[in-house]
C-alpha cells in the first residue's frame, strides 16, 4: 500500500503543479553541463501529459517514460494482489542481462535525441 500512495503522491504532485514552466521542479544537471538532452528529460512534463490525458503530447515530451510508465504500472497492477495475499513476491526484478539491455536501449535512446535526424524524439 505504501508502494502505491508513494506513486500516487508523486503523480498527483505531478499533475497540480506544471512542471512545464522552466525550472518549476529544477535543471537537468546533465543537461546544464553537456547542453544535451539526458533519457530522462521530458520526463517530468510526460507524466504531467498523461494525467491530463494528452497522450501526443505524453510522447512528444519522452516516449521512453510513456512506456516506463505503462510497464510499471501493469507490473504494480500484477503485483499487488500476490502482496495482499501474502506472498513475498518482487515488483520488477532484472537480471544482469536485462539491465544491460535496459541501458543499452537507455543510451541509444540518448544519442539519436540529440542527432538532427533523431530531433523529433527531443522534449
């Protein structure tokens, strides 16, 4: 239950304050240093999209936390009745090989937003 009103919490904050403006919620350290879209930015204002249900938008801003989101939220959803009847049972769980895959689609994901060809994937 604390999983979920963490989440929910978080989204709700997400959704009353606009993360839109710049520098409502701070700068991008990757971003500030390297002037280069980091995988995580957008991210913010993605999430805020989608709580007011503007899904182009949602992906416009980061398409990588668009489906983040999606896949965490199905895994809570799978996980949370093995929780409430007792199971010791994991949310997400990546193996060495996942987690390289996860970074590795993390960093293409990176370079080809900041390339020209790829600018469209940039919040």
């Amino acid at each position: 239950m604390a999983v979920g009103a963490a989440g929910l919490a978080s989204v709700t904050l997400l959704h009353v304050r606009d993360p839109h403006a710049y520098g409502s919620y701070g700068l991008c350290p990757f971003r500030a240093l390297t002037g280069l879209w980091c995988p995580g930015c957008g991210g913010l204002r993605a999430v805020n999209d989608l709580t007011h249900l503007e899904f182009g938008a949602a992906v416009s801003s980061n398409v990588v936390v668009v489906a983040l989101v999606l896949v965490v939220g199905v895994a809570f959803l799978w996980w949370l009745p093995r929780r409430w009847r007792g199971e010791n049972a994991r949310m997400l769980v990546l193996d060495a090989r996942g987690a390289t895959v996860v970074l590795a689609l993390l960093a293409v994901f990176t370079i080809v937003r900041n390339t020209p060809w790829g600018a469209s994937l940039a919040p």
